[in-house]
C-alpha cells in the first residue's frame, strides 16, 4: 500500500501542486527540489513510491532512477516520471532505466491522485 511518497520536482509551484494533490488524496509527501537531494531522501527514508521530474539541475529523472535501482530498497518500488518528453526514445530510455511509468507535464492533479490510487508495489498486496 502507498503511504509515503517522495516527489522531487525543481519548480516550486509544481512541488506545491504535488503536495497539495497527494496530502488531500491522503497520503505523507516529502518533498526535494532536485534529483541529488531527492536521492539523499531516497536514501535516508524508504518511501512506497517516488515522483521525479525530469530535467533538474545535478542529477536529472533518468540519473536518479537508475540509481535508486541499483539499492535494493527501491527494487520494487514504483517510481513514475514527470516530464514534458514524449517521444519513443525517451520513453525506451525511462524503461531502461528502470521507471514504472511517466505522466507527462501539464500535470492533471485528478488523474495523478487516480493513477497513484491504483497503483501497487511489486510483491504487495
């Protein structure tokens, strides 16, 4: 079950749009404006899934997936992309890198608070 959730997003008005989203849908949100940071959290504190943008500055979306799936703790951990890219070679490189999925940017609150909502960890119930 999804109680916890990192999202990671350099733009402000998109954090607050995520934790005002998600706290109202009832779920904790950390919150970490770039992908260095949000991999720190990561680290620090297991979290039942993880939002990142794509492009930050230091570590972009696709850096911090690979290397949250390189830890054990986040083998089965659905992490989702938030991005303006749409086209097929980006999509391939998410996958490779280990993203469940991606939402792409304008963000529509009600169908993220939907998509989390039907989501399930790997091996949970």
């Amino acid at each position: 079950m999804i109680r916890h959730i990192l999202a990671i997003d350099d733009s402000a008005a998109m954090r607050e749009i995520l934790s005002a989203t998600l706290t109202s849908a009832g779920y904790r949100v950390t919150l970490a404006n770039d992908g260095q940071s949000g991999l720190d959290n990561a680290l620090a504190t297991p979290f039942d899934l993880v939002l990142t943008d794509q492009h930050m500055p230091g570590k972009c979306g696709l850096d911090l997936i690979a290397a949250l799936r390189r830890t054990e703790a986040y083998q089965a951990t659905p992490i989702l992309l938030l991005t303006t890219e749409s086209g097929a070679p980006f999509k391939a490189a998410a996958r490779a890198a280990g993203a469940t999925g991606w939402i792409e940017k304008p963000l529509d609150p009600e169908m993220l608070a939907e998509l989390v909502a039907a989501l399930v960890p790997a091996g949970g119930a």
